[in-house]
C-alpha cells in the first residue's frame, strides 16, 4: 500500500513537474493551470482574449507552443504508470508474503 501511495505522488510530482517546466520554456504563451480566462497565443505573435483575462495583455511576443506540449503532462506520467502496471516493474508494488501466508508491507 505505501508503495502506491509513492508511485500516485511521483505521478502528480511529474505531471506538475512537465506543466511548469514547458511553462517556464514558452513563458505566457504555454497555459498551464490557467483556468478559463487568459490571454492565448494566435498563432502570428499577437494575443487573442480567451474568456475574461483579469491582467493586461503580455507585452512579450506569443509563440504558439508544438500541439504535443499541451499533452506531455498527461503523456508522460501514464508512460510510467504503464511501466509499472504491465512490465516485470509492477514486482515492485506487490506487497510481500511471509511463510505463513501473511501479507507483509515492507517501508
């Protein structure tokens, strides 16, 4: 069990981790936990307003980001879960047994 609760939180920590990572590559252009009103990247180096933006438009030059920088956060932390799920890795997670039959977690 306390293995899975490690690996749920490596996942979290990687998906975060890519999101502001790309975040700090493309600046304002890449909107990583924006919510629903921020300013976009056009495609032309202007800034389109998507929803209702409480902050003035950026004054830097928008790039538009690859289409597969918006999907890396979720890519990559399920490439790992899918190493340990369905690889020899998933040994890792199981809990192990005593002679007597009891499960034993080790920490």
């Amino acid at each position: 069990m306390n293995k899975n609760i490690i690996l749920l939180v490596v996942l979290f920590a990687l998906y975060f981790l890519v999101g502001y990572t790309l975040q700090g590559i493309y600046g304002d252009s890449y909107n990583f936990m924006a919510g629903e009103n921020y300013w976009a990247a056009d495609g032309n180096g202007g800034w389109l307003e998507y929803g209702n933006p409480s902050g003035a438009m950026p004054t830097e030059t928008s790039v538009m980001p690859p289409l597969i920088t918006f999907y890396l956060p979720f890519f990559i932390p399920a490439f790992v879960l899918i190493l340990f799920m369905f690889t020899p890795l998933s040994k890792c997670l199981e809990a192990k047994k005593e002679d007597d039959g009891e499960v034993v977690d080790e920490e």
